[in-house]
C-alpha cells in the first residue's frame, strides 16, 4: 500500500468513526422493516425494504437499479408477483481502476416473540456490546456497512480506489430466485456483471474471536415431500387400523435418512464424499477452536461424535449433514384424527464432489425406494427440491491476499482462514457464471444466533468490519 | 309392549313428524356456536353452548343444572377456567317408573374451511337428504334428538313411561375433564346418578345402511412425548452435524411404534390382546358388510390387509392401532433451523384385555427405551398422557333388549349388534361407577365423516333417530 493511500485510509476510517451512530440508526430502520423473504404475506415489506437501499444509495451518489424482472414468486394471498427487487448499483465508471462487486442481502429469516426472543424481533435493541434483532448479523448490518464505507469515503473527501458495485437481493433465505438469470443476462449483454473483477461477500460469521477470510462454503439441497391418501383426513377410531396412514409411511421414509445417531445415511451421498488426507488435516491444525466453549456458547448439550477441535470442524465444514425443518399434517393437531396428507420439509448440507443434479437424483431415488419399501396403497410426491452446489475458494489468489491484507490492516494481526458449515449458494453462482474470484469477508461473530432467536451482533464488530471493507477497497486496488 | 302403548308410542312418532322442522331449526342454532372443546379460546362458546340446552331444557318443563365443579381446564389467553358446564337435567320423579339416563354431549372437535370443507363447517347446510356441519352427527343431532323426543311427548298429550335424566357434557372431545368425578359425587352422595336404572348413549354410528345396537367400544390412549436438546434453534448450516437434532431423535422415537405396514409395534401391547376364537369369529358372519363398497364410501385408496369383511371388521373393533396426529417443531417450518424442540403427538385405540394403566405403562417404557436406544445428549419428556378404557356390554340384558326392539319397532327389522372401532370413554366410567347397563343406540351413519371435514347426518337417520328413542323409552319401561 502506498504511503498515500495510507492517509487517505486513516482519513477514510476516522471518517467511519464518526459516523457510527448515523450506521446505527440506519440499521435500526433496516431491521423495522420485516422483510422475512419465505413469507409471500411479507413481500411488500421486502419491497419497501428495497426502496429504502435504493434512496440511500441514490443519497450517497450512487447509480442504483432495482431489477424484478428475472423471476417471479408466491406474493400476498395466493398471488405470483415478481421477485423482490435485485439492487444493482454503480459507484465510479474509471477505465483505469479495478471494479469490485460487493454483495449483500436485505431479506430476512422469520422471527416471532413466541419462538423465544427476548424482544420484539423487529425492533433494534442496544446493550453496551450487542445490537439485537432479525437481520443485524444476517444480513442488514453488514450490507449496511458497505453504505457506511462509501459514506465515510465521501465526507473524508477521499476517491474510491475502485470502482464499487453492489448487488444486494432480498430472496436470499428463500432461494434467490431470480438472481442467477440476471447474474447470466447481465453477463452475456456485457453488461452489469460484465466488467467486474472481484467479487466480495459479507454474509457469514468468523469462527471465534479472531478475524477470518472465509474460503469455503457447504452447499444446501432442500426437499420437501408429502404422503396422502385418505381424500378427508379420518377419525382414527372409526378407520384407525384398517386405513393406511400417510403419516406412518411418512416417519418411515423419514427415519430411512439418518441413522441411529442422526447421521446422513443415504449410502449414495455418503459415497461421494471426499475422505479426508492427511494434507486437510494438517490445516485443522493451526485454527485456534475450543469445542468445549463453543458448545457452551452455542447453548447445545453436547456434540455428535468426539469433543476434539477437527471433529467439530469437519462436522461443520466438511461432511454433509441433515436436518429435518419440520412435519406438516392436514388435521388439527390437537385432534385424534388420521391426516389424509402430510408433508416433510428437511434439508441436506452438501460439500465439495457432491455434485448439486447428482444429489437431487440420489435423495429423490432414496425417498422412493424408501417409500416403494412401504408397499404402501398411499400416495408419494416430491413436491420442491432447491439445490445449489456447495464453494471453495483460492487461498492464494489476489481477492483472498487483500482480504488478508485488510483484515492485517483494522487488526494488526493475519486473520484465519476457515470455511463455513452454512450455505450462502450466490457465491458459486457468482463464482461459476462470472468465472471472477469471490471471496468471503465475514464481518459477523460465531455467537450471533443467525436465523434463530435473538439474532444479534456485536457492535465492535460491525464497527471494525465497515473499517476492513474500506481497507479493503484499497488493498484489491492494487492487487 | 301393550296395546295402549302402542297407541300412546304412535301419537308421539306422529308428534315428532310435525316437529321435524323444529328440530331441523334447533340444529342450526346449534350448530352455529363453536363449542370446540380443545381450543381453550372457545370455551366462551362451549359455556355459551350449555346455557342454549339449558334454556330448552327448562323451557321443556325439565329441572336442570350445570355443573362446572368438579374440574379446570384450559380457557382463553392461558387462564384456567372451570370445566365446561356438565349439564344434569330431569323430567319427572315417579318412584314407579323405571329411570332412564340419556348422554350426550354438546362440544364438537375443531374445523376449518382450510382442512377442506366445501362450505362453512359452523352454518348448517341442507341439500335433499343430508345435513352438513360441525356436530351435525357428533354429537349436536343426536343429543338435541332426545329433547325432540320429550318435546313430542309433550305434545302428544303422553305422559312419559319413565323417569328420564338427561346428561349432557361439554368436554367429550377433550377428555371429558370432572364428568367422571362428577358421576362419582353424584353416586355417592346418593345424587343425580343414584337412582339411574339403565344409561343409553346415542354418540355413534351404523355399521352400514341397517340400524345398529353398539355392545363395544374401542378405548383410546394418547400420549404426547417431546425431545429437546439447543437451548435456541440453531442455523443448520452452522450447528448442522455437529448438534445432534431432537426431530431426528423423535423420528426415530416414532418409528419404533409401528411396522414397515403401519401396524402397532409395541411387543408388550400386542401381547395383551386376547387371539380370536372360533366363537367370535362366526360372530361376524352375520354383518352385512361390504369392504370394498366401504373403502370406496370412504374415499381411501385401500385398506391394510385383506380386503375381506373379517379383517376390516376386526382391524376396526378388536385390534389395537396407533395413529400419529401430529409433529410440532419450535422453528418456523420453511426456515432452514435445526428446532431446538420437537413434539409428538399420538394415541393408541386399545381392545378388551388392554388394561389402561398397562398401556400406559408399557407405552411409556417403549418410549424411553427407544430413546435410550439412540443414546442421545437431547432430552426426552413424556408431556401428557390421557388413557381411557375400551368398553364391552351384555347383549343379552334388558337394556340391550329394549334397544333391539324400538329399532323393531320402528324400522320393522332386527337391528345388527355391532363393536365400533372409535371410544366414548364416558361409557366405561357410566358403566364402572353406575353399575348399570349401557347401550349404545347408535342414530347416525357411517359416512357421516365424523372429526373429519364436511362432516354430516342424514336427514332420515335424524328423524327416524328420534323415533327409536321414543319407542326406546317405552320398551325400557316395561323391561
């Protein structure tokens, strides 16, 4: 980095100092608008959430567009409407800069009082450390940061060393539909996408207390499908033993998934993973993680398999895994009757060499084998499936070395490099469709509690993490 | 029956026909209240319920009162409210008659139009030969029969051949909370129940198109059972394979109930039920029954076993079956969380030989030890429990033979003597605490779909109901 740039950076950070409450009562509005993305009853918030990104954007001097024209979704009251506006805006047109993509999302997972939150979800609470509510850590106080950087370039009357673009979605919990068409459409019309060099993403968390680039993601297929038969849901007295029951068969086709210990156990996924070398767990070994803590931390009784530091870390990393969201029935459930249909809805976390149209054909001819085992007169449907390929980085290309560079920069010390046990599927459809470098810069902490209750985040976090997203505009400059 | 009775029984049927109308009206006000037991938000409506009977009761020239003391239960907002009113009414106190009972009850199980009703389950709809709507069958019509019955003596200028006692519960569907500790005060105390000579229950239906005679029920066991191990949901990609999940450890709890068939798996319940004899097994040579015409009429795609009159018959009234109503999660069904607790709910339809507190037992240990398979860090809770007996009378006794002859009399055929696969466990505790015979005098259909939607009652069954309660009364008087 130039002697230049440093000053203009210290200016630029002194800059975002000043500025923290005017990102705190932003994030403050962000988070009352309860743009939860999978409720079709929420869409005009998502839309009201859109229109607040782009008049800021617009405020601070930015060109913004907000798309809605790749895709449609389920809207209020049965309806299809058009995806929630896509956000892509433009700072800076300089032939001779670098351009830099940064992405975020401003829908939200949903959150109510009753599944355990200490206050309204939706309404942003301050302690002296933390700032809580749905969206501060997943993903509005991040995207949020990126508007504060180039607020804090403008009042420091600092220029960009970049060119920056943004592409913040508002379906991200629910699929993204719509994104990877435009990401496409906007790359063959040489357009948006076109002339983007590297690609940043601030949606994910650090590991523990240390700052981290993230080079890794899991990859999520989702499934949902259903057993019915009975055309009325019955009363179990009078068909209980002579009717066979949907929700049976069911549990039966549920339980076929994981084994005794909950472990995936669909013997073709399980095949396709990579085992692990000697080399891989030689990296395990420099991450500093105490299992112990962080299953105190995580307020969870215990963990599958060993208490050890690779144990844990390749369970969330590195192996697929299951998890069963939830069993619909059609009948009361406080009623002795017989569900003419139920649903399951559960997904499965993938890896590198599980290949996204090859676990769709295993797990939906896992589902019926399991289900024709039955020998059922009941019905079995498939009813979604949503798959998208899990992520890994390079380390040692030119986006991570900034991302390093940056985080050495606000810290003082070389962050870790870890990979991630979530999904964020946008970053290979970046990755595959742009064929740029994506890499992850996680602002957020471990203890956050994303997409449960009391989602929070740690206000030194969010402060510092606007500071290495300014830094690192400047180190990708000169990469 | 003499002759003079025959005459008398003729101008009340004749009665009861001008009064159809009446009835039909009756039904609808009735209807209209949605006196569902197990929403504690509407006991309002079931207290509500108690006082319309009331009214039509004294208005009948009945002494009645209702009784909420002998229990609590759920009401609206999380309060606990007395149970509701059991309502104990009389008409006439001649120590020269015999005394009759008549149960009912007047809650009904929940409905919505969503769980596929074709019109609103809570307003009575009429086509040619049916009525539609909540309660219409269970149990509204059948109880509101008997009032039309003593309306009609009434009207006919004929004085009643008994001593009648009316009791009518609020709570059938929800466990029938203090009814049985009311019978037992009113024994004891020399009250109400004491003087009783005979309890008829009209809360069933007909095998088939002939009038029937009801000698068995089926008991029920419901059980609740939780796993719970986060102290939060958790984000399946951060905590997926590492945190051991509660809804896979209550899948696998699930499972181990039934066969790959759906059957029953409990081992120590199975063995409680006694083999088929010979004896009982020519019992059902004379049914008329028609499975397939009865898989057809019910709308379900096939039936377990042979599709043979015995094994029907015998799955519905003399085998035990597990029915699971529903699964209940703490995160929100389309977010992709691990639910940090998991809830069940299922019961057990159970058979002569299946002592209660046997099952329960025996159900419980099944559970835990199924989950002490899985040697899981979660927590497993048995949360509630509700067990009631099966029930067997003697057909050859006067009450039974009464009830064989006002069929006789009124439809001009013997009627069939039938078991019934679902439970009215208020028979038991009648006929335990009484002493006294009960006869179940079923009035309604078999497709009536009871608990089910577009639940219904043929007009004709409605009508000629009433009538063999009429006749009923006669012949139990000179039983």
């Amino acid at each position: 980095m130039a002697v230049n740039g440093v000053a203009s950076l210290e200016a630029v950070l002194h800059a975002l100092e000043q500025g923290e409450r005017e990102l705190v009562g932003h994030l403050r509005e962000a988070v009352a608008i309860e743009s939860v993305s999978n409720d079709p009853e929420r869409y005009p918030e998502c839309v009201m959430m859109s229109k607040y990104l782009v008049e800021r954007i617009q405020a601070l001097g930015g060109q913004a567009k907000a798309r809605s024209d790749t895709g449609t979704t389920d809207g209020p009251g049965g309806s299809r409407v058009p995806v929630s506006p896509i956000i892509l805006a433009t700072f800076g047109n300089d032939a001779s800069k670098k351009t830099v993509c940064a992405y975020g999302h401003y829908d939200v997972m949903p959150a109510a009082l009753s599944e355990g939150w200490d206050s309204p979800p939706f309404v942003l609470e301050e302690t002296e450390e933390l700032f809580h509510g749905r969206g501060t850590s997943d993903d509005k106080g991040p995207t949020l940061c990126w508007l504060a950087v180039i607020d804090a370039y403008n009042k420091a009357g600092v220029e960009m060393p970049v060119n920056l673009k943004l592409c913040f979605e508002g379906r991200e919990e629910a699929g993204s539909d719509g994104l990877e068409e435009l990401i496409g459409l906007e790359m063959r019309s040489e357009g948006f996408f076109h002339d983007v060099d590297f690609i940043v993403i601030s949606d994910s968390g650090s590991l523990g207390a240390k700052p981290c680039v993230t080079y890794g993601l899991r990859g999520i297929a989702e499934f949902e499908f259903s057993v019915s038969g009975p055309a009325d849901n019955l009363h179990s007295g009078v068909y209980g033993g002579v009717a066979r029951e949907p929700m049976t068969d069911l549990i039966k086709v549920l339980s076929s998934l994981t084994d005794e210990k909950g472990n995936l156990d669909v013997p073709d996924l399980n095949a396709m993973v990579a085992p692990v070398s000697e080399e891989e767990r030689r990296l395990y070994e420099d991450i500093e993680f105490d299992p112990v803590a962080w299953a105190k931390a995580s307020k969870i009784p215990g963990v599958n398999g060993e208490m050890t530091k690779e144990n844990v870390l390749m369970r969330k990393w590195r192996f697929p895994t299951l998890s069963v969201h939830g069993i619909k029935a059609s009948s009361d459930y406080k009623a002795t009757c017989i569900p003419a249909t139920c649903t399951a809805r559960f997904s499965i976390r993938t890896v590198p060499k599980m290949e996204p149209k090859a676990v769709e054909r295993a797990v939906e001819k896992h589902l019926k084998d399991a289900f024709d085992t039955l020998d059922s007169c009941n019905q079995f449907t498939i009813d979604d499936v949503l798959v998208s390929d899990c992520f890994l980085g390079d380390v040692n290309d030119n986006n991570y070395s900034a991302a390093r560079r940056a985080n050495k920069a606000v810290y003082g010390s070389e962050p870790e490099f870890i990979r991630e046990g979530g999904s964020v599927p946008i970053a290979i459809s970046l990755a595959n469709i742009t064929r740029k470098s994506v890499c992850l810069l996680p602002i957020c902490g471990p203890a956050d509690n994303i997409h449960g209750p009391n989602e929070s985040m740690l206000k030194k976090n969010l402060f510092q993490g606007a500071k290495v997203m300014a830094a690192y505009l400047v180190e990708i400059a000169s990469a």
